[in-house]
C-alpha cells in the first residue's frame, strides 16, 4: 500500500477543501504513478476531484455516506476493508477491471492519510518548498524512525510550477 501526497513545509496539504497550489509537474508525476492502480481516498477529496471518478483507476472512497453520492466509484465502510483489499482477503474488493491492477495508492484527505499510514509500506511526497500560513489540513509527522527516504530529486520553480519542489520516495524500515 502506498500513500502519495504534496505538502509544504511544515506538513500541509490543504486549504479550504482544496490543493495548496497548482504545480504542474507535481500532477504529471500523480498521473505517472496512479494510473492503472487502485487510488483510495474519503469523501471531500472525491468530491473535490474537477474529473470525477479519475480516469484509468479504480476508485475507491472511505466513506459512510450513502455511496450514490459517488457515481463511478465504489465505497469502502472501513479501513479495515482497505487493508483486507490490500491483503487480497477481500473478494468484494478485488478488481473486475482487467486493465487496473490491485496496487493501492491513498491519495487523501487528512483523515484518510492518518488512518492509513499504519499500513503504509511506501510514501511518494511531493514536498513544497513554501510555507502556505493560511493552510488548514495537514499530513501526520514522517518519523524517521518508521520511514527510510530511498530517493529525492529536486527542482527550481519555472513558468509552470511557481514553487520549487522535490519528489521524495520513502520506505517503511522494519520496527
């Protein structure tokens, strides 16, 4: 199970039920890395999404709102029936779409990344360099004791990404 997430500075993700920032590179990388795999997320962020459900994935939400709210995605109750899915015990939630494997990805909010992060083998942050002072949700502490940064590429602020960033890849080391 992986979670991927853009924070800023201080472990930000969100304002006002939206993204920090648009960064373009940062939504190709998404792209890369979630298509043709599961993405789980809750409830604000589906409804949040501009294409919903996302394109070339299976779509799932962590929800207990009556699932017609989500056309086009199915609805998972629990975290214990993500975990299940990941650990293929679930047969309600294996894949009936050929094209998309079982390869998780939590793409958000804030409740569903720190529910999720115990289960967690993998993180692809997006890390802004800024701080944004009127942000509102935020991504639990990355302990180094849990977590092993394996890879980090950085890149300066250009005509399309206003802010410098770095794409950081970290492993769960063993407990």
């Amino acid at each position: 199970m992986n979670l991927i997430v853009a924070i800023d500075e201080q472990n930000a993700i969100g304002k006002g039920g939206g993204l920090l920032c648009h960064l373009s590179a940062d939504l190709k990388h998404f792209k890369a890395l979630t298509t043709g795999h599961t993405v789980v997320m809750g409830s604000r962020t589906y409804l949040s999404l501009p294409r919903r459900p996302l394109p070339d994935r299976r779509n799932i939400v962590l929800t207990r709102q009556d699932a017609a709210l989500f056309e086009g995605a199915e609805v998972a109750r629990s975290v214990e029936d993500i975990v299940s899915m990941d650990n293929q015990n679930n047969p309600n939630f294996l894949s009936s779409q050929t094209d998309i494997d079982n390869e998780i990805f939590i793409i958000g909010g804030g409740q569903v990344y720190e529910q999720m992060l115990p289960y967690a083998d993998r993180l692809y942050v997006t890390r802004i360099h800024y701080t944004f002072p009127d942000a509102d949700t935020f991504f639990p502490a990355i302990a180094p004791a849990r977590w092993r940064l394996v890879s980090t590429e950085s890149f300066p602020a250009d005509d399309k990404n206003p802010y410098g960033f770095s794409f950081e890849e970290y492993e769960r080391t063993a407990e």
